[in-house]
C-alpha cells in the first residue's frame, strides 16, 4: 500500500556543527553549507516527483539543527503534540515548530515532558512505537498515549549512536519494520521480533551509516545511498529502495527521515490509499 503523503521540511540554510550532542558530531569537522543545502534539495525534489506534498517551515537563524524537522514535533490525526528538546541548544526550535502548526490551524499541544518529536515516537498502523533511554522521557510516552487515544509501545535505546529511535528503526508499512537489533536492550529485542517476525534487520554496517533513518510511504523507501546492503534487503521484500546522498547532513547525525517530518490530518483529510 503507498498513500500520498504530507511533509514538513526546513531548508539548512544555517546548517552547521557548532556543537556536539551527539556522536556524530565533530565541531572541529569542516561543513560545506552548499553541499548541505543541494543535497536537501535533491531530497526535496524528490518527495515532489514521487507525489507527495511537502510544506516548508523558515528557518531561524542560531539553530543549525531545525533542518532536522523529524524532531520539531508529532502529527496524529491533525493533532500536533510539540517537542521539548532534551539539550538546550535545540530549545527553541520546540516554539518555532508548534507556530507553525498553529498558525496553519492544526490543533497543538505543548509538550510537559522531554520528547523530540519523530525522533522518538513512530506511528506504525494503529501503534505508536516510542523510543526513551538516550533523548525522550518516558514520561512523555504516557503523554502522547492520552493525547493521541493510541497504544504507545515503550522500546529502550541503549547505544549513543542511534539517540532517537528513528536512527535504528524505520516503519515500512502499518505492519512491518525494519531495524538494527544492537541498539536496542535485549527485552525490546524481543518484543519486537514478536511483534515484527518478518521485519529487515539491517547490518552493522548500515545502521553506522544511518541507513534506518530513511522514510517509506508504504512501498518506496527514501534512504542514504551507503546503505547497500539494506536497500537490497528491502528490495527482496518487495519494496521499492530509492537511495539519496545526505552524507553532509550525516555530520549532524541527520539523514532523510531527521529531515522530514509527517504532517497526518484528521481520519476525514486522510487521503485515499492505492495498491
């Protein structure tokens, strides 16, 4: 099944590595803005020729990272549940997101507890798959559960290197995913290869190159162009593996899923779904 999806994005214009808050991060790394910028473009034009609608939020001077727009909130049947960022470098862009989706006449809730939006909590099928350990509270996943009225599923992160859930995992389809069984702690481990029995497990490797961090509509799966071997896994599973280049935005620890952050309305605004 693939729909036509909506997308939140930010143009890196300020995009740099001025800070380190997570292990990808060097600030003694040299960053090319204009690579940066070509190589979001490319993502961007790319979620446009595949169909989907893509919404543009400005981005704010001082904050390097709001091109990571995964992060700047959740999106659950028009209600918008705003993210609290755990490091104080990304604090303001919470505020900045939750505008926007109040200015365009979404319902919004500022968050109480530590979330980072998609980052962290996942929407599979009638699931929301959350992540805590590294950045979100969980605290923030009983939030979301009141707010959104869906089951929250709790999985623990345990290595530095996938922070946010959606560096280590990535949802496929309503009911299957792929991810990286090393980030997680062995009880999640197991919850999810029972929830997930055919689900791709991807490599060692790949995970390193944050080939999770990718964004399916259902059928086609937008991720970074090292992942090889996963996009031949997921190809053998029948999906449709589209690679892109987002090498410079890996510098912040970023690939196409940080980028995009989906825009879900109501049950009634839902677009009709095609095989």
């Amino acid at each position: 099944m693939t729909m036509s999806r909506r997308y939140l994005m930010c143009r890196p214009t300020y995009f740099a590595v001025d800070y380190a808050i997570n292990p990808w991060m060097d600030p003694a790394a040299p960053v090319d803005v204009d690579r940066a910028v070509a190589q979001w473009t490319t993502l961007y034009e790319l979620y446009r020729s595949l169909g989907h609608t893509v919404e543009l939020i400005d981005p704010v001077p001082g904050l390097p990272d709001m091109v990571f727009a995964a992060n700047g909130a959740t999106v659950v049947d028009g209600r918008v549940y705003g993210a609290q960022f755990r490091h104080p470098e990304r604090a303001d862009e919470g505020p900045a997101y939750l505008e926007w989706f109040a200015r365009n006449g979404f319902e919004v809730h500022a968050a109480k507890s530590v979330n980072e939006g998609e980052g962290d909590l996942l929407l599979a099928g009638e699931w929301i798959l959350a992540g805590t350990g590294l950045r979100t509270e969980l605290a923030a996943h009983a939030e979301a559960q009141e707010l959104f009225g869906r089951p929250v599923l709790t999985l623990q992160l345990v290595d530095p290197r996938y922070y946010h859930l959606d560096t280590a995992l990535t949802v496929l389809s309503p009911d299957n995913v792929a991810y990286f069984p090393g980030a997680f702690s062995p009880g999640s481990q197991e919850v999810l290869r029972r929830l997930y029995p055919d689900a791709v497990l991807a490599t060692a490797q790949d995970a390193a190159v944050l080939g999770l961090n990718a964004v399916s509509d259902g059928h086609r799966v937008v991720l970074p162009s090292a992942a090889t071997r996963l996009a031949e896994q997921l190809a053998s599973k029948g999906f449709a593996p589209i690679p892109v280049d987002v090498s410079e935005l890996h510098l912040a620890g970023g690939g196409p899923k940080c980028c995009t952050l989906e825009i879900r309305g109501s049950l009634s605004e839902r677009s009709e779904e095609t095989v």
